[in-house]
C-alpha cells in the first residue's frame, strides 16, 4: 500500500489569488488605517454618530436603514470610529462583491475582476467615498446586488430570486431615494427586450414587488406626514432654478458624468487601446448587452431631462454613482474578447495601483491638510479635548449639546453613555432647543454641557443658546491641533457646565 507523502497545502496557490480574498484584504487595511488615522470625525460620520443613538423610522432627510446599520454596529463595537468604519468598509467590500457576481453571470473570472475592481475608478466610489460618504455606499452595493439579481434572473428565473430581487430594491430605497431612478430604468430597460421580459415576467415574478413593497412601507408611512423634512435638503443641494437655469444644468450634469467616469474611460483606452472599437470575435453577452445599453440610456435622458425641464442645476458626483456603476460592466459585456487580450495585466496594475495610492492617501490625508496650513475636521485633538473636559468637572454622563453636528458625533465617541446633540441655526431656533435640553437635564438631575468650537461657530451662538437658560460665564480651552506644521494656531474650544444641582 502506497501513502503519498506529498506536503499538504491548507489553502492553495489559486485561494490565495482569488479576488475576493484581496478584497477582505484591502478592507481590512482600510478599517486598521481609519482607525489609527484619527480619533475625529467627518461630517457623514458625526451625523451617524448622533443619529444613531436611537431608532426611528426616519431621520430627517435621508432615508433610515444605514443608520439602522450603524446603530447595529454601535452595539457591537460601541459608538466607535471602530463602528464607524467597519460599517462603511464593509458596505464598500459588499459593492465591489455583488458587481463581482453579477459579472461573473455573464463574463470570466478575469473579466468579472475588471467589472467589479473598475468601480475604484469611478472617484466618487474609489476616492471620495472613502473620505466620507455613508448612504451613497449603500444605495451603490443595492444597485451591484440588484444588477446580480437581475442578471440571474434573466439566465434561470427562480422565485427565490425574485423575493431576493424585492428585498435589495426595499433596502436600495431605504439606502436613499435616488435609488427609484435606477429601479424603474433598470424595470423599463429589461422589459423592452423579450428574452428579459420574458425572465422577469415567469412563475414567481409578484414576489419582487410584495417583498420589496414589505420592506419599504414602514418608512413610507413615516414619509407621508415627513415629506417636507425629508426633501427640503436634497431639493435645496440640487439648485432648482425656474429660469435662467439651462446651461448651469448642462455644465454641472457634464462635469458630474467626466467626474464620475473619465478616469476610468482614459485608463480603459489606455491599456485597451483599439480593442474597444475593433470588431468583437465574440459576440456580445445578448440579451443583457440591449439591457444595459437601454438601460444607460435611459438614465442619460431622465438627467437630460432633469436639467432640462425640472431646472436641476447641480448634479453631484455621489448622485451620479449608483446610476452609472453598472457602466464598466456593461462595456466588457460588450467586448467579452478583452478578457484574453495582451495588454489586460496593464489594466490589472493600474486598478491595483491605484488602490494602493488611494489606501495611503487615506492614511495621510490629515498630515498633508495640515502641513498646507489647512486644519481638517481629523486634526482635531479629540482625545485631549475629552480630558479637559473631564478635568474641568464634566461628568462623562451629563447631556451634551454641541454648537456643530462635527463636534457633538466626535464627543459622542469619547463619551459614548452621554445623550450628545447638535443646536444650530441650520435646524432652527438654538434658543429653543438649548432650552428644551436644560429642561430635560433638570428633570432628569443631571448636569448640561455646552460647548463649540473657533472654527465652526455662528458668531451669535451663544447669546442665543443662552438665552433662555440661566447664563453662565463662558471658560475656554485651547489644544494644538494633531499633524499640523509648526506655528499653526491651537484649537480653541469654549464651554459651560451647568453641575445640576438643584438650588435651595
């Protein structure tokens, strides 16, 4: 009897160039890197840091699950930047492997990769979402799953898919509401080809539209009597002009498309050069080829038309993402031969390439803003600040209010067992609301921290945010700001702490 004396591999050569597993990588690094960077937070990041201290069906302008996500990881990790970048990392990884799958129903492994990892390409996803960016990451990973869905759907239709297909679209609108635009030109796009219709109209097609109709209606009852609160911001970003408004529309919407895909259209000419416009030896992945062609077609005309007759004359990049997202993979649907072609390892180390200077620029982010003189919102010393304050007599329990969202999430962080929020002029009456928390405080008997910042103050806050309150004299705090060059002015914090004693 013969025993192969052969070494055993626990994980094979082909496991460890899988893809995947240099994703779980990269996310990886990216979290350790967010982590170690600063203990400070963006402005995204301090809006889920307050949000999430409870749940609730709506929050104000952007629809709920992300926050629901977030208060989610809050419980596991604590209300951390941990928590902070687990979620979104994740969320990207998430994106990145549904386009992956989604390419792997009609293409290669290799050309699946390019589909998937050329999303880094497109800024908004590959760059700026990395800066800080929270509902736009999870609207793009539902439109990666429901393309997927889609494309699986289309080559064997199964009621399982479908209520999958219905279960991404009611988290996709409860990620943002932007997400409706790429259902119904993804719904138009694959009904005007009869191989997909007749895919998405088989046994089992009404678990679609039930599951994703269950999953959408508490918060749409919630929107009913919210509507105004909840669309006054985005239709204020979008700069409606009723006149006067056309070649502002224009120019944005063409800078939002270059922005969104340029970098990648002129690396993709660049490793493929001709192979784009040759004609292919393969045929294109039909019928999905005419779906995703209709489909960005239809997209382009619902912008045009937006800018057009809507008087829409601001289109941001992050907007833009999960309508065009899809694109990559719809052109090496269409050019399927370019998965074999010589020059693809050039695209391979560009993508890769620019990972890595993406990962690093993450890293250094705060270090070059401050050497330019300029202060990020990461450069602020969270944790000394948080001593201070301690040292000064705070509690680490009391209530907090903040004069800016920024600085209410960061102390949210480090005093993560105190209610922390945000009294601006941007929600209103700060009179009012600084008045609203001391009532609640005293009823409670705690005390009330209030507190702001040089760099982000309304030069009226706190008159007003004393104004219906007791007054008391204002005591400051000066800290240097972290990774900044020599001679730039400290932070300058300014505080009251009301003790809560009750007075005889």
């Amino acid at each position: 009897m013969n025993v192969s004396t052969a070494p055993t591999t626990f994980i094979s050569r082909q496991t460890l160039a899988h893809p995947l597993l240099w994703l779980l990588a990269l996310t990886l690094a990216h979290i350790a890197v967010r982590v170690v960077v600063s203990p400070a937070l963006k402005w995204d990041e301090a809006e889920q840091m307050l949000w999430s201290q409870q749940l609730a069906l709506g929050y104000g302008p952007q629809p709920p699950f992300y926050t629901w996500l977030q208060w989610l990881m809050n419980q596991v990790f604590g209300p951390s930047v941990l928590a902070l970048a687990f979620l979104k990392h994740g969320l990207l990884a998430l994106a990145y492997a549904l386009m992956y799958l989604a390419g792997r129903e009609l293409l290669e492994e290799r050309g699946a990769w390019w589909a998937s990892a050329s999303m880094l390409l497109l800024p908004p996803l590959g760059w700026y979402s990395v800066r800080d960016q929270t509902h736009s990451i999870l609207v793009t990973a539902m439109t990666c799953g429901a393309w997927w869905l889609l494309l699986r759907i289309t080559r064997r239709p199964r009621p399982l898919d479908f209520a999958l297909l219905g279960l991404v679209c009611g988290i996709g609108m409860l990620a943002k509401y932007s997400f409706a635009l790429v259902a119904c030109a993804m719904l138009l796009a694959a009904l005007s080809v009869p191989e997909a219709r007749r895919a998405l109209l088989s046994r089992g097609w009404w678990w679609a539209p039930l599951v994703g109709l269950l999953v959408v209606l508490p918060h749409a009852l919630w929107l009913a009597s919210h509507l105004a609160e909840a669309s006054a911001e985005t239709l204020n970003k979008m700069n409606i002009e009723p006149e006067g408004h056309l070649g502002r529309g224009l120019l944005s919407l063409l800078a939002g498309l270059a922005g969104t895909l340029l970098l990648w259209l002129l690396l993709a000419l660049w490793a493929f050069r001709a192979g784009w416009w040759q004609r292919p030896s393969t045929p294109a992945s039909a019928p999905m080829h005419r779906v995703f062609m209709r489909y960005l077609l239809l997209v382009l005309l619902a912008l045009l038309g937006m800018a057009l007759f809507a008087g829409v004359s601001n289109f941001k990049g992050r907007w833009l993402l999960p309508l065009l997202c899809v694109a990559p993979l719809a052109a090496f649907a269409a050019r399927p031969e370019l998965q074999r072609h010589p020059r693809g390892a050039r695209y391979t180390l560009a993508i890769v390439g620019l990972a890595v200077i993406f990962l690093v620029a993450a890293g250094l982010r705060p270090w070059f803003g401050g050497l330019r003189g300029k202060v990020d919102e990461l450069n602020h010393p969270a944790a000394e600040l948080a001593g201070a304050l301690r040292k000064a007599g705070y509690d680490g329990t009391s209530p907090i209010v903040a004069a800016d969202h920024m600085l209410a999430g960061m102390l949210r962080v480090r005093f993560p067992h105190a209610r922390v929020d945000a009294c601006t002029p941007e929600q209103g009456d700060v009179a009012s609301c600084v008045a609203r928390q001391a009532a609640l405080s005293q009823q409670a008997g705690t005390g009330l921290l209030l507190i702001s910042r040089a760099d982000r103050l309304d030069p009226a806050w706190w008159a007003e945010a004393q104004a219906r309150i007791t007054p008391q004299a204002i005591r400051s705090i000066e800290i240097p700001f972290h990774m900044v060059r020599a001679g730039t002015p400290p932070a300058h914090y300014e505080y009251t702490w009301h003790t809560g004693r009750r007075q005889p």
